[in-house]
C-alpha cells in the first residue's frame, strides 16, 4: 500500500503530518518543535509510514523528540510508538486500550494492509484530566473531553497557536467519523468542546487540516446516527436487520459509510442502556464494506 504523505507546517514549529486520503489505518499524526526538545502527537500504523514521518521531521528539526502523546489507544496511533525513542504519554483508559489489541486478529480482518514493524509498547506517563508541557513560551496542553471516540481520548490544545490535534474525536475530507468503542452522545459533546475553543486549524485524526465548518459536519452527522436508532428503536425493529437495510442518503458517499453499522449500534446501546454483540456489528460492517467494493 503505497500512501501519500506530507508534513505542513501550520505555525512557527507547528507541524501536521497528513497521510493521504485518511482510509482505515492512514492516520495523521503532529510535530512541535521548540528551543530544547520537540513532541511527537501520535505514531502510526507501520514502520514504513512511522519512518518516513521521522525523515520528514529530521528535514525540518534536529531537537531531542521528548514526548509523545498518543490521542487514543487505536493501532494506528499507538502501534509505532516504540520507533520514536521518547518518552510516551496518553489517557489512563489508552494504555489499557493500547496493550488490549492484538496485531494478529488486525491482520486477518484487514489482509490487505501492511503491519510490519508494529509493536505494542505500554505508554510511560498517564494523565486522567489534564495536563500540560511547557515549552519556553508556548503551552501545549492535553485534554481529555470524556468518553468520544474512545474511553481513553485525549485531544492536544495550544492556545496560542489556535491549534487542536483532535485525534480522532474530528474526521474530515469525507472520511466518516467512527465512535463504535465510544459514545455517540460523547462525541458530541467532545466536538462542541473543540467548535468553543475557536481554533483557526483542528487537526484531525484522519483526512486534511479542517476548521469549525467539519466539526458541524461531524456533528451533524452523529446526530442523523442517533436519529437512525431513535427510529429503530421506536418501530420495535430488530437491530442487526436495521443495520443490514439501513439507508444513508447524503453520507453514502463519504468514505468508510459503512462505519455507520457501528455507530449505529453504539446509540442504539446507549438508548436502551443494552450492550449489542460486538462480533455481530463488525461481521455486518465488514459485509458492507464488501458489498461496496464489488
Ligand atoms: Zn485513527
């Protein structure tokens, strides 16, 4: 799998590392760059993708990497940590996340995309609420919103600078938001959070550098997932045949719709309090993602 990458510089030593187009496992990742040291937010899925960001940063700072803070525990912004050679932070609930998967069932769910040279490595430092690194006069803080996109979110502020990392709390360029291991209604809390800071750039997790214009489309687009499982809800349908007809009308489009079977089965579990058949939803949500293809 050949990927498109680039490392745009946002503000003085500010750097977003965008991989092109953002699909499953193509995530974005950051780079900030100070007197004494730089910090890393994220790693990536493989050794191929992590190594050619690090050439990216070594074309642009020659500064000890001292940290790096992971967003969330998903393989591809955890699975290259140990490559960077630094010191890693996340979310309690991350670390968990992070030393829960395992590569080898990521491999048979996905066998066209390569995992060499991933590795699971425990994160170092763990924060709950908050925190901050201070780098000369610049503040780097690393917030987390409550239960998103995952349990263990953590989204990267400078307020200064008027930029967010947001991890995958944000999707744009048309990738479709995906908070299966998350809350829906979480999600959209942690996004009108991130509209409230007012920043000029949000970096997502996946696609290109976005502003308050995609975390209304995010938003809007959760909530149509609600609207969906309100719906089956109220006629009485049984979930994972609603999932298998469910239409998408506008959202058909985007790329990865069929991260709709599990969104639509988490609000589905958060309106009636019971938890859905995780094996089912992602079988479903894999046979779409086929049917598609074909
Ligand atoms: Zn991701």
């Amino acid at each position: 799998m050949k990927v498109r990458a680039e490392l745009k510089e946002i503000s003085s030593g500010v750097y977003a590392f965008i991989q092109h187009r953002g699909e499953w496992f193509v995530s974005n990742a950051g780079l900030i760059v100070g007197e004494k040291f730089a910090v890393v937010v994220d790693s990536l899925t493989n050794e191929s993708m992590a190594r050619a960001f690090i050439r990216k940063i070594r074309e642009v700072t020659n500064k000890p990497l001292k940290f790096l803070l992971n967003t969330h525990g998903d393989a591809d912004h955890v699975w290259t940590n140990h490559l960077f050679g630094t010191t890693t932070i996340c979310h309690e609930n991350c670390r968990e996340d992070t030393m829960r998967a395992h590569p080898e069932i990521y491999s048979v769910l996905f066998p066209e995309l390569d995992f060499s040279g991933a590795n699971i490595t425990p994160q170092d430092i763990t924060v709950n609420e908050k925190m901050k690194i201070y780098m000369e006069n610049r503040e780097i803080e690393a917030i987390h919103p409550g239960i998103a996109h995952s349990t263990g979110d953590l989204f990267i502020y400078l307020p200064k600078e008027k930029i967010v990392f947001c991890g995958d709390l944000l999707f744009s360029s048309k990738c479709t938001p995906f908070a299966m291991f998350g809350s829906i209604s979480g999600s959209i809390e942690a996004l009108k959070k991130l509209y409230e800071l007012n920043a000029d750039f949000y970096v997502p997790g996946h696609g290109d550098i976005a502003g308050k214009d995609e975390i209304q489309e995010n938003i809007s687009y959760y909530l149509f997932v609600q609207n969906e499982a309100k719906k089956c809800f109220e006629k009485g349908l049984n979930l994972y045949e609603f999932l298998q007809k469910l239409e998408l009308g506008e959202y058909e489009n985007w790329f990865e719709s069929e991260r709709i079977v599990g969104n639509l089965a988490r609000a589905y579990s958060e309106l009636t309090g019971e938890t859905f058949d995780l094996l089912e939803v992602a079988r479903l949500m894999f046979q779409r993602k086929n049917n598609k293809i074909k």
